[in-house]
C-alpha cells in the first residue's frame, strides 16, 4: 500500500474479506486509492487470490463486487468501534453468503467435479462468507490501528491477540521513535520539567 505520506509499504490485513474492502475507500475512512475503475480490474483481482477464476468480469458482476464490498467496510468500521453494524450492511453480506461458493478440493484425483472454471460470483461468496466468520465469531478482533492519525482497519490473527499496529514498519515504528524521543526528553530534563541549564 502507498500512503499519501510516506512510501509503499505492506499492510497485512489480516483477512480475505478486509483486503477486498481495502480496494476503496472504507466507509469514510482514510481514502484508498480504487482498484476497481473496470470490470477488468475486479477480475485480475480475483483471479490473484483464487485458483481457476474465470477473470471475465461483466458490469453486472463489478456492481455486485462494489455493494458488497461497501457493506463490508461499513460493518467492519462500526464493529471496530464497538456499535452493531447497520441492518443493510448485514443483509447485504448475508445475501451474497447465501449463494454457492467456491468449493473446497482435494489435489490428487483423477475427475474434476462440477464446473472447470469458478465464477467471479462464486469468489463474491467466498468473501461474503469470510466476513460473516470475523465479524459473527471474531469482533473484538477487527480493530482500528492505533497510530497517530491512522484508521486502517485490520483483523488481528495473532495467538495472543495483542496486535496494535497496520503494519509494524509504518505505525508501530513511528510509535518506537516517539517513544523514544519522549524518554530522550525526559533524560534531558529529569524529573523538574527543566532543562539542564534551570531554564523551562
């Protein structure tokens, strides 16, 4: 990700279904640059994340792929922020979960079951179903980033559950130098809030 102060960096958002909402701007938050301006566009996304996509996307499937992912970003803003997702957020989730997704296989056999290509429609399941899990069984988990002047939502996937950062070189770096700076200060002046030579 490339942010408007700074150069590209990697931001791990911890779940299929964030990095998809992560491809625009997510419910008045920090504005993301939109990668999908074509049809084109939501196809070659897709087909990067899920094996044997067929990536021709129609206008029809890129409108569905926008109301589903402004429903995602809207739910998981307001549940990082501890408040219920709006009603149409969840409807909106849950109809695209409600349709057939992409199958799980096992490598090894000798017959293809069902059709040889995934439909775009199928991976919008896929993604919908994936939010319905973080934000049905796992809401204390998707969390804004503690930075300074950063909204980022992510999914913390750690064992200890003690993620605090969108990525640790951006935020969680700038957090270890003010830190520092704030201890550098401190030293300098002691304990009276004045510096070495008695001054304020």
């Amino acid at each position: 990700m490339t942010g408007t102060d700074g150069p590209r960096w990697w931001f791990e958002s911890g779940a299929v279904s964030l990095d998809f909402a992560y491809t625009g701007e997510v419910d008045g938050g920090r504005v993301q640059q939109e990668q999908f301006g074509r049809p084109d566009d939501l196809g070659a996304w897709l087909a990067a994340r899920f094996d044997g996509i067929d990536a021709h996307v129609d206008d029809r499937a890129l409108a569905d792929a926008l109301l589903l992912r402004s429903a995602i970003g809207a739910a998981a803003r307001t549940v990082s922020r501890n408040t219920a997702p709006d009603a149409d957020a969840i409807d909106t989730i849950n109809l695209f979960a409600a349709t057939p997704d992409i199958p799980p296989s096992l490598e090894g056999g000798r017959r293809r079951a069902g059709a040889t290509r995934v439909q775009a429609r199928q991976a919008l399941s896929t993604i919908a179903r994936d939010a319905v899990r973080i934000l049905g069984a796992h809401p204390d988990r998707i969390r804004e980033c503690s930075g300074e002047d950063c909204d980022l939502l992510y999914y913390d996937e750690s064992r200890s559950g003690s993620r605090r950062w969108c990525a640790m070189q951006r935020c969680g770096n700038r957090a270890k130098v003010r830190a520092h700076r704030a201890r550098a200060r401190t030293a300098r002046t002691g304990h009276t809030g004045r510096a070495p030579d008695g001054s304020a």
